[in-house]
C-alpha cells in the first residue's frame, strides 16, 4: 500500500512539473502550478494565480488597481505606502532627514517633483495623487477640460462659470455658437444647438449640412 502511495506521489510530481497540457509555470506566491490559461496574472516578467495576486497585507484584489512590489512581495498602494514609510517614493532610498509628506506618498523634498516636466515641488503648489503629482501648469495643461470647440483649456474661476455644458462636452460660453454663423445658442424655443458630426449647428444650417 505504501508502495503505491509512493508511486501515485512520484508520478504526481513528474506530472506537476512538465508535460501537463496547458501548463503555464509556477505561482509566485503559492509555487503552485498554473494549468490554464487566463486563469495567471503576468507581471515584471512573473506569474501569478489570479486569486493569488492580492496584496500582502489586505488581500485586496491587485488586478483592478495597479500592484507596487517591495522585497518580492505585492501590496496595494495604501499598503505599499505603509510598508516603504521611511523610503522616498521617487528614488526608493531611504529618507534620514527631511522627510516630506504629500499625496499619501513620502519624498526626500528634493525628489518631489512634477512628473511631467520633473520640476521640484518643495514648497509650490502641486496637484495629483501619489506617484503621479504635477505643477500647476502641468497639471492645467493634462487635466484641465478643453473646449470642444476650440480645443483651448477651460480654466474656470468657479465651476461651470465660463463654460457650457451640451452633447457631453464643454465649451467656453463663446464657442457655445453655430459654426456657419456665429449666433450663440440659447434656450429659446428654436435657438437651441444641434450637433452634427462633432460640430454645432442652428437649425437653418443643420439643415444645409443634414441635406448634403
Ligand atoms: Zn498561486
Ligand atoms: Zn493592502
Ligand atoms: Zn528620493
Ligand atoms: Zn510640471
Ligand atoms: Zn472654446
Ligand atoms: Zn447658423
């Protein structure tokens, strides 16, 4: 009976290890094998369980919202954040001195920086979220809504004050307008825009645009 045993194991682990159809190589984490595929999650260049591909600390599901890795290991972002306190989120070292804390994430200040255009944001205005702050110029430029008119940025000095909202767009209040003649829309029975193909139209000239 023993005997039998041994054999089923030694057969069972040759088979784990080659030759089973649609083998795709070891879990990461449980070191398990991977028989299907779409059943792994790849990356760096390893392979997870889909089940096994969650954070080290919550087992949050990492496949959603981007995974960080520290030591081998995978942690959402809040854990992430929490496990390398101490290091600068920019280079990785660790942070001895000054530590400077913005966005959820930990910076030596001069590492801080806009993404985009590296400037340093020690002790300047900066928007964003961890990994990922900007200048205000860059930040305006990647993110500010632009006119679907004239493609221009929409800087607002209060939300909706200079800008029309129609069609899932935005315009300024002065590209709000038909772009044969000029005359803005309004409310008014008759006045309103119509869209066709990506442009604003009055009724009159919907019609000469709808007709050709
Ligand atoms: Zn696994
Ligand atoms: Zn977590
Ligand atoms: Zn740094
Ligand atoms: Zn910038
Ligand atoms: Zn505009
Ligand atoms: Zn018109």
């Amino acid at each position: 009976m023993d005997e039998v045993d041994n054999l089923l194991s030694d057969l069972t682990s040759q088979m784990s290890s080659v030759g089973i159809a649609g083998y795709q190589g070891k879990c990461t984490l449980c070191k398990q094998n991977i028989i299907n595929k779409g059943t792994y999650v790849e990356a760096s260049g390893l392979r997870w369980h889909k089940p096994c591909f969650v954070c080290s600390d919550c087992k949050a599901d990492l496949t959603q919202d981007g995974y960080y890795e520290l030591n081998k290991k995978l942690y959402c972002k809040t854990h992430y954040v929490e496990r390398s306190c101490d290091k600068c989120a920019t280079c990785n070292q660790p942070i001895s001195d000054q530590i400077l804390t913005a966005l959820g994430g930990q910076y030596h200040p001069e590492c801080f920086k806009c993404v985009e255009c590296q400037s340093g944001l020690h002790g300047k205005t900066y928007f964003g979220e961890a990994f990922k702050s900007y200048c205000e110029p860059c930040y305006h430029k990647k993110f500010a809504p632009k006119c679907a008119a004239c493609s221009k940025d929409i800087i607002a000095a209060g939300e909706n004050s200079f800008c029309v909202r129609a069609f899932d767009n935005r315009y300024h209040s002065e590209c709000y307008k038909c772009v044969v003649c000029s005359v803005p829309f309004s409310n008014d029975e008759g006045k309103g825009a119509i869209q066709h193909k990506g442009q604003l139209y009055c009724k009159t000239h919907y019609q000469t645009v709808s007709d050709s």
